[in-house]
C-alpha cells in the first residue's frame, strides 16, 4: 500500500502570502502583534485587548418601539376596518366610526403589548443558548463563551465550529472549510493555501483542528459589519405554512361575507325599494357595513402569534428546548419519526474505559497502548469524549514529567477519514507518527474506498493476525463496548505497526427507555442512527428497548441504492448503524419526501448537518457544535433525549389552542354574518349597526385569554390541514345560526298569550326596534363566547377535556354579563327576556355540543381522541418499556416482543393516515423555508430594546 512521508514539523512554516481580490483576510489590521501559541494572552494584555476592541459581539438596533407600535395597524384587515370607518364617517354615523376606529385601536395596542412582552422573552431566552471555544491564556487552556474573546487570543479551532472571529492559521491540520456563508461558494475551502492563512468569522469548520490567532472580533470582522448594516435596515418577519394557510381562509371567509352583504344589500335596496328613502339607504349603507366589521377576525393573527410566542418562551424554561422559529415550532407538533443519534442523546456521552478488556498486540503491552493513545489524544479538546475518557484512564505523556512528549502536529478526525493521526516527539527524542480511530481504517485507510487524508497505509501485520483483531473487535461490541484501535510508525510514515484496541462503553442514559417508550405511546417512531458499529447499535437497542429482542438495525451501505425497495427498508427500519453523513440525510429524505411524514433528527457534530437541515425538525443536542446549531430548528440545552418529549407534548398543546382558536373565530364571523343576513333576508329586520360593531370588538378582547388555557395533548401528531379546520368552522358557524333562526322565530308564538314576555321584540318590521336589536345583540353574544368551550374539545363532549383556564371562563362571562347590563340598562330589554336568552343560549350551546359529537364521531367516523400530559412521564419509573396497558412486564420477552410489533404497526397506520403531510405542504414547507432569513444573518437574529449577538449566535 502507498503511503506518504509527512513534511518535518520543525521545518513547517505559516506561509506569507500576496495580496489579490480572493483573498478573504485582505481586510485584517495590522495592529495585532503575534502571541505564543503556547502561552497565549496574559491577563493583562486580554485585560488591555478587551479595552481597546470591545467584546466579540456585534450590537444591533433592534425595531424600535415606535416602528412595533405602528406595524400592529398594517395589513388588510386594519384596512378594510379604516375604510368602513372612513364610510361611517362619510355617512354621518360617528358612533360606528368611534367604535370601529376603538376596534383597531384596542387591537393595536394589545398586540404592541403582548408581542413585545414575547419578543423580549424569546430574546432572553435566545441569550442563553451560548457557544463556547477552548483558548490558551497564561499558558492555560480553558472553555471560553465566544463573546469573550479579544484580538491575540489562541484559540483551537475544530470540525463543526463556527468560526468566531477573523482569525490566523497558526499550528495543525489543513483546514477546509465552507465559506459558503460569505462567498456563496458550495465547495470548502483549504486553509492554509492558495487562499492564504487567514479565515473570516461565520464561516464553518468541515474537517481538521488547528490552533489559531484572533485578528478582529465583533462589528470589526466583515460579517459583523454586514449583519450591522443589513438588520439595521431591515427586520424580516416570518411566519409558518400553517398561519399562510389560515389567513387564506380568513380572507376568504371575509371574501364571502362581502359577496352575502352585497347580495343583502341590493335585495334591500332594490326590491325593497330602501334606495328610494335617503334614511333608509343610508341605514342599509351603516348595517352592510357593520356586517362587514364583525365578519373580520382582526385579533386572530393577534392570538396565533402571541400564543405561539409565549409556547416558544416555555419550551425554553420549562424544557430546554430553545426553538429558533414559529415554523418549527409547527413541524414539532406534527414530528411523526424521529431519527436519533446515540452518542450524548441516547446514551450518556461520558465513556468510560475498561483497562482490563484492552487488547494488545503481542509486541505492545496494554500499559504501552494506552501510552500511545493519550499521546494522540488533545487536552486542549475539553469536550471530546473519547479523548478525555483516554486521558483520564492514562495521563497524558505531553503533561508533566521532567521531560515531557512534544505533540508536533496532528491530523484531525473527520467523518469520512475516521481517525486521528499525531506527529509525536518522545522524552528521549524519538519520533512517532500514532494514528487512533476504527478498527478498519486503522488496519488500511483503504477500506471502504481510499479516501483523501495526507497519510495511507496498511499495517504491516500478517493478514491473519489482522482478521483476528477483526474477531476481537466484533467480541467486544457485541459486549455493548465500543472500540478505538491504534497504530504507530517509528520510521516517518513509511510503516505502521498495529498497537492493540481500547474498549469504551457508553452506557444509556437513565431515562432513555422511559423516554422511547413514551414518544412511541405519543406515536412517534424513533429510528437509532450512529456511526457505531452495528453490534454495538444492536446492544444500546436492545438495553434502551427499542423494539424488543427483534430489533432491526441495518448497516449504512443498505441505504445507499435507489428503488421501493430501499425505501421500504428505511421505512420498516429501527435504525442504521456505520453510516456516513450521507446515508443520514438519505433516510431522513426518504422518509420526508417518498412517505410524507415530519421527521425530526437530532445530532451534534458536523457530520450531522447535512441530516438535521433535510429534516423538518432539525435538533441539535446539548453540547453540540456550532453547525450543528445553526442547521438545527431546536436547540436543547439540557442533556438526553427527555426534553425532546416534553417539547412535543407542549407544542401539541399550543397548536391544540391555536387551532381550537382559530376554528372558533372563522365559526363566530359565520354566525354572525349568516344570521343577521338571514334576518335581513327574511324580515327585513336589520340589527342596529352599533351593537353588531360593538359585539364584534368585545368578541375579539374577550378571547385573548385563550393563549393562556389549559389544554391536553393530542396523541397523534397535529398537521397543519387547514381544510378540516374549516370544516369544523362551517359545521359550528352554521349550526349556530340554526339554532338563532329557531329562537328569534319562535319568539312570536311563545309571545302570544303571555304578556310578560318579549316586550316589544318583533321580527316583522322593516326595521328592528332597539329591544329586538338587544335581544339578537345578547343571543349571538352568549351563544358566540360558549362556543369556545365545545371548540376546544375536538371530538369528546366538552366536560370530558381539562378545565379550562380561569381567566378564559372569567372572559367569557365578564363579557356575557356586561352585554346583559348593557341590554337591560342602555337598550331597555327586559329582565325576564334577558334571562329567557340566557336559558336559550346555553341550551343551544348544549345541542351544539351534543350535534358535534354525533357528526364528527357518528357520522364521519372520527375518534375521540386520546391525549397526553407530561405528568405521565415525570410520573413513570425509569423501566418502563412502553405505555400501553396490554403490555404486561412480566411477560415473557418473546411475547414483549410480538406485542411490541403491534404497536410499531399500530403507529405506522397513524403515520400513515394521520401524520402524512399533503403533497402541497412537503413543497410549501420548503418554500416557507426558503422565505426565512438566511443562516448567516440568523446568527445575529435577536429583539429586545438593545440586541446583542454573538459572532457564531
């Protein structure tokens, strides 16, 4: 096998480079003198650097105040309202000017109001999802939050983080990295080269480590500078595929109403002969124009957002879920599989390794393996696993001692070349070349197709004693461990001699059994995908009870084809094990685009970029790199796989409320535009516009509370289908109206004979008198504010749901009672009338209940729907396998098993029927995506009165 003599690291030299229009670091300063890589800042020059420079942050204007303020009265229906009002006014009819232009106005400033209360939340929130860097000062390496870094920092840069600040190439590997953010370039670049040394922040670190010296931090670097400048003059707002759809149904629902009201108003106008009356014409002008106001929902958007927003604030604080926008918070609720990595989500991450099971070779001792394995190992790498787990099992030979190993240089990891290579100077001069990494590219970089690392070889030993390692490695990870191998070359690279394997073991997390066993009771299929051998894979699956003893978990290679039958397999599947980042983004693909489901995928290196942006819901685990981060539509801040439960139960629960919302408020502008258009229609009875307005304004106030409300989760995924919203709204808008017209004309019948009823309340006049106005005023008010709660309660009666919120009932009934003494008081309704409204209000509540139940569930055939609380989870013990009562734990394993089946059956018949998205949303959703804000500029996406962002935030 070839292989390659590496260039002696003394003799290596950062090379000086000229000045052209493609070199990215023509824009450093020259004031920053060099540092020792070794040493790094002392305190006082940082002290004196911080000074000069100012921290590594970029401070932008966030929307002023006035700007929030005034954006809350933009947009179509704050227009139609402004032209009605401009028309009351032309008409004389300052009343229903005053209180239309009291509409806007009251909307206005409560949405001003709870959107700036969000937005200041959700900042505080963002803040605390911080990135940090490993830097050298006063010859110590420590962690540092990227925004405390200065000009002459040593920092240690490595594949995945986003690279904080302009900075130097001093010491290490070649780095490529993908300048993509700044020069749209979708191949990396390679640093140092025909680019020069130096790399401007925001860009991403694809492969290699090096040590490097900062230049300029903050508003100085060229992306700081641009980020300044662009959201100074532009603050994008974006909203979800879902509320797209739903303001399609608003306005056509305003639409509709127009198209009635104008149909009522030339039928009264031209065969009633109202145009032939001035007052009269001008009365039917007034009340089309009222009819109008009441059929816009101008608070939904209000309610929507604000309910979303404060949704997003507790998933933060309650779960650690920092959810970085509304669209992702959407693709949370309907996430029907979720792809899992193992390392640090399902399992532990802290590794641990067993010195008793290290295998040797027979020229090497395991003392002397685990010598030359923290000798390739970084203590300046704080958060690797695998290199702090062989530091703290053998300490590092580079560290202490009267003379200690010089670590020269080193290559390192990358996905594709799975292992570590470091150039070594020994305590008596000698010179090493160890590698560490899987067993397969440490026996010949070759396997698996020659990849394009400095170094190839293929070790010296016999082929049979490679085999046997080959047998002693499959021992070990069917034992649960996981193995790193190592090799050494004592000749400059000419040679390699293998060393022997370390057994590492990575132990499931406490909680992850109870944790799979509840989101597959919440019907969502969890997939383990882990660059692990597939034994180990088989063994965390079996300990994590992933599906019982008959777990299926393939190896990488099997998804790399095309055809029905790939996809079935990655479909049927319980997991991939050995797979590269490719293979990771094809199955989350596949299942996205052939089978239409909302997949999530967690990750936390740079390998699972490319899979988390594929997937909808993109989740990036605590301690996980900076691109990771940013391709990541969540970001967990607490470790394991626990928070992504409790994220899926609240956000099931926001869109619970925001649905029952919006089915509520499209059902009310029904009600309220077909009934009053009825009664025109029929008698010619036209509600007194003030009151119509009037209802219209406290109907959108008195339901603001909703966003506080007590709901439960639904078991089953929440899509974003527009469609059966609305047809739930016609459903109750329509039935309403029913039950109205049967009131308001049995009222003469029930009047006749019984003086002490119905005072001077007709429906057979031109116009309706000021008692009947208030009679219909308090029917549709009372009837309208219930119906929120039998909405909220999809297919089950409406004491069956959680209470509701108090201050949702106390809404309601404040504003109930208010239009009761509003009635009696300015309109003069009786108070035997008002009570008789009352008692038909709430049994017509209690029809539509019942009718809901029987036409949903009867008729069409819908199931109650089962739900879930969080409380069952913190309530559960730490075994339980899964949540269903027909699995018994102490049956016997194989019977466990069958049942197991079932239920993965059972929860792919929901993914399938309940949880596939239609073909228009798989596209719209990208599309939506494609309207956001670009990554780059994302990073300094911050609100508050004053925002600070971080370079890599």
């Amino acid at each position: 096998m070839p292989s390659s003599t590496p260039t002696d690291p003394a003799t290596e030299q950062v090379s000086t480079h000229e000045i052209s229009a493609d070199n990215l670091e023509d824009v450093f300063l020259d004031e920053v003198e060099s540092t020792d890589v070794s040493v790094g800042l002392s305190s006082a020059q940082y002290d004196q650097s911080l000074k000069k420079w100012g921290r590594n942050e970029v401070i932008v204007e966030a929307t002023p105040m006035w700007k929030l303020f005034i954006r809350q009265f933009i947009g179509v229906m704050q227009l139609i309202l402004v032209v009605c009002a401009i028309l009351s006014a032309a008409f004389g009819d300052w009343t229903d000017f005053g209180i239309i232009l009291g509409l806007v106005t009251i909307n206005g400033v409560l949405a001003f109001r709870e959107e700036r209360a969000a937005m200041l939340a959700l900042a505080s929130l963002t803040a605390s999802v911080t990135s940090v860097v490993t830097v050298v000062r006063d010859s110590n390496s420590t962690s540092v939050n990227v925004v405390d870094l200065v000009p002459g920092d040593i920092i240690l840069i490595i594949g995945g983080l986003k690279v904080p600040a302009d900075v130097r190439w001093l010491k290490g590997d070649k780095m490529k990295i993908d300048t993509a953010a700044l020069t749209g370039e979708p191949i990396p670049r390679t640093y140092p080269g025909e680019h020069g040394n130096d790399i401007l922040a925001g860009t991403t670190v694809c492969e290699g480590e090096a040590y490097c010296q900062v230049l300029k931090t903050g508003e100085n670097t060229e992306i700081g500078l641009a980020s300044k400048n662009v959201f100074n003059d532009k603050n994008k707002k974006v909203i979800s595929l879902f509320e797209e759809k739903i303001m399609t149904v608003v306005y056509t629902v305003i639409a509709a109403s127009f198209c009635i009201v104008l149909i009522e108003f030339f039928i009264q106008g031209f065969l009633r002969n109202q145009f032939n009356d001035q007052t009269d014409a001008y009365r039917l002008i007034v009340f089309s124009l009222a009819v109008i106001v009441a059929s816009i929902p101008i608070a939904l958007p209000i309610v929507m957002q604000v309910t979303m927003a404060i949704g997003m604030k507790e998933l933060g604080e309650v779960h650690k879920a920092v959810v970085t926008s509304v669209p992702a918070l959407q693709d949370i609720a309907s996430m029907s599989i979720l792809c899992s990595d193992k390392t640090g989500t399902l399992t532990t991450a802290i590794i641990t390794i067993n010195k008793e099971l290290v295998v040797a070779a027979p020229d090497f001792d395991k003392n002397k393996v685990l010598l030359y394995a923290a000798a390739a190992a970084n203590p300046d790498k704080l958060g690797d696993p695998i290199d702090s787990a062989i530091l703290r099992a053998c300490q590092s030979p580079h560290k202490g001692g009267s003379r200690p190993w010089k670590q020269d240089r080193s290559i390192g990891f990358s996905p594709v070349t799975k292992r570590t290579v470091c150039f070594v100077t020994t305590d008596d001069g000698s010179k090493l070349i160890i590698a560490k990494g899987i067993l397969s590219k440490i026996l010949d970089t070759s396997h698996g197709g020659v990849d394009d690392a400095e170094l190839q070889w293929k070790v010296k030993d016999s082929p049979e004693f490679c085999a046997e390692m080959t047998a002693e490695d499959e021992r070990l990870s069917k034992l649960g461990y996981k193995t790193i191998s190592i090799c050494v070359s004592t000749d400059g690279g000419k040679s390699f001699s293998f060393c022997g394997v370390v057994p590492m073991l990575d132990p499931p997390r406490a909680d992850t059994k109870k944790t799979i066993a509840f989101l597959h009771y919440a019907n969502v299929s969890v997939k383990m995908i882990t660059g692990d051998h597939q034994n180990i894979a088989i063994e965390t699956g079996k300990l994590i009870n992933l599906h019982g003893s008959d777990i299926q978990i393939h190896p990488g290679d099997t998804v790399r084809g095309e055809g029905e039958e790939v996809n079935n397999l990655i479909w049927d599947s319980d997991g991939f094990a050995q797979v590269l980042p490719s293979d990771k983004r094809k199955v989350v693909q596949v299942l996205r685009h052939d089978f239409r489901t909302v997949v999530g995928m967690t990750g936390d290196g740079v390998n699972d970029a490319p899979a988390l942006s594929a997937a909808q819901v993109g989740i990036a685990v605590e301690g996980a790199t900076d691109a990771a981060k940013n391709a990541a539509a969540i970001i967990l801040t607490d470790p394991g796989l626990s928070p992504i439960y409790g994220a899926i139960v609240m956000s099931r629960e926001i869109f619970r409320k925001v649905k029952s919302y919006v089915v509520y408020r499209i059902a009310c502008s029904i009600f309220m535009v077909l009934t009053l258009c009825i009664l025109v229609f029929i008698s010619a009875c036209s509600v007194q516009p003030v009151l119509i307005i009037l209802l219209a304004l406290l109907n959108d106030i008195s339901m603001l509370p909703i966003a506080y409300d007590h709901v439960s989760a639904s078991r089953s995924p929440e899509l974003p289908r527009a469609r059966s919203l609305v047809i739930r709204a016609l459903f109750f808008g329509t039935v309403s109206t029913c039950l109205a017209m049967l009131y308001f004309y049995t009222i003469q019948p029930m009047r006749d004979g019984n003086s002490e009823v119905f005072h001077n309340i007709s429906f057979d006049q031109f116009f309706c008198s000021t008692e009947t106005s208030a009679l219909v005023w308090l029917f549709l008010c009372i009837l309208s504010e219930s119906l929120i709660f039998t909405v909220r309660v999809p297919n089950g009666y409406f004491f069956q749901a959680q209470a509701p919120s108090i201050y949702l009932v106390a809404s309601v009934l404040a504003t109930d009672i208010l239009v009761s003494l509003l009635a009696g008081v300015w309109k003069g309704m009786w108070f035997t009338d008002i009570l008789i409204t009352w008692a038909f209000g709430i049994s017509s509540f209690l029809v539509i209940d019942a009718a809901k139940v029987f036409f949903f569930c009867k008729i069409l055939g819908e199931e109650e729907c089962e739900t879930i609380t969080f409380q069952q989870f913190v309530d559960a013990p730490d075994d339980t396998t899964i949540v269903n009562a027909s699995v018994d734990a102490d049956v016997e394993a194989d019977v466990k098993t069958v049942q197991m089946s079932l239920a993965k059956k059972a929860r792919q018949s929901v993914h399938l029927s309940k949880g596939r998205l239609d073909e228009d949303a798989v596209e719209g959703h990208r599309e939506a995506e494609a309207r956001g804000e670009s990554h780059w500029l994302s990073w300094f996406s911050s609100h508050g009165p004053r925002a600070h962002g971080s370079i890599i935030q």
